[in-house]
C-alpha cells in the first residue's frame, strides 16, 4: 500500500484528537502501518507554539503573538513537522494521521486577523506552499455551542481560541474549507453524537476513500 497522509480538522471541542486517536487505533489493527501526530507538533516550534496558546508565553506587551506572527510560527513548526516526521513515514509507505495541519493556520489566522478576505488567507496559504498536502483531509463539522459544551466538561483553562465568537468563526470557515483548497480532497463529518457514532462516519469516509 502506498503511504498516505490524512488529516483531521475542526474547531476546538469539535473531536480532532480523540477520532485521530480513534481511526490510528483502527488502522493499526487492521495491520496498517500507521502513526498519529499533532499540530503543533511535538517538535522544538511546537513546542513553544503550545505555551503561546497556553499563556505561558506573551509578548513584551503582556499580550499573545499577533496573528501574523503565529502564522509565521505555524508553518515553521509545520515544515518541521514534515521534514522530521511526516514525510519519511509516509515515504516508508506508512500512514500518517495528524491532529490538524495547515488548515487550521487558514482558519485560525484569518479569522484572528481582523482582516479576513482572501488576500489574508492567500498569504498564509503562501507561507505553506513548501508543506506536503494531504491526501485526504476530514473536517469534523459541530455546531459552536455543542463545541462550547465539550470544552467546559474538560474542566481546563481556556486557550488563546477558545473565545466562542471566534469558535462561531472558524465553524463557518471550515464549513467553507474546500473553497480555500480546491485541490485538496476534503470532506465534513458531522460530528455530533456521541464519539462512536463518529467514528463510524469518519471511517467510513476514509474507506470509502481509498477502497474499491
């Protein structure tokens, strides 16, 4: 089998790292050889991008990195993130499903920016041209209130995002993602319900996919 890449994306609480938990776990018993990752990924930009939304880190004014500057950061870590890990999996004909990619750059940035439009989104599409595409990416499609829902029953401290009049935002971004790269393969998934009936739908996208 050829190696694949494969991404899942949504707003925060929308399901992204339980069902890319999720369908690893079912590759992996299928014998698939497979590897699930995040972004920002674990890597040394990553690593300081999550202590960025986590408000461990702010600038000198005591406030977070603009949105440009974390669209630069972003795909920094994310042309790291190919280099060191996605690329030779995939090339050793592995699978490799990531917790989010550039399109969450797309849509979180320009959402941010003030700006929106797609001279804004085009910029940041730019910063990723070098960035391997995917060959399939699900969007897990929830409504901003239910997300809201998921994200207080954590019980954690709310991130740099996590705002729900940017969570509405970015919900109606990525109903729109596939206008933003017409190239790619994307599909939304609804994503209410309970995690199993997910599941179940995202898998069967994924098959439906790359079989027959």
């Amino acid at each position: 089998m050829p190696g694949r890449f494969i991404v899942l994306e949504g707003i925060d609480g929308a399901g992204t790292t339980t069902q890319t938990a999720m369908l690893g776990a079912r590759l992996a018993r299928a014998g698939v050889h497979v590897r699930t990752t995040r972004e920002p990924s674990d890597g040394p930009i990553g690593v300081i991008i999550r202590q960025v939304l986590g408000g461990r880190i702010v600038g000198a004014a005591g406030q977070a990195p603009g949105w440009a500057t974390m669209a630069l950061l972003f795909a920094a870590d994310r042309m790291d993130h190919v280099e060191a890990e996605i690329a030779p999996f995939v090339a050793s004909g592995g699978v490799v499903v990531s917790d989010r990619y550039d399109a969450s750059s797309l849509a979180y940035q320009s959402v941010t920016s003030g700006r929106g439009g797609e001279a804004t989104v085009e910029w940041i599409r730019s910063l990723n041209r070098h960035a391997r595409r995917p060959d399939l990416t699900i969007v897990l499609d929830v409504p901003a209130d239910v997300a809201a829902s998921r994200r207080a029953k954590r019980g954690q401290a709310a991130e740099l995002y996590d705002q729900n009049e940017v969570q509405r935002a970015l919900a109606a971004f990525y109903k729109e993602l596939a206008r933003h790269v017409p190239d790619d393969r994307v599909v939304l998934v609804d994503a209410s319900g309970d995690v199993d009936e997910v599941h179940a739908r995202v898998a069967a996208v994924y098959d439906a996919s790359f079989e027959g």
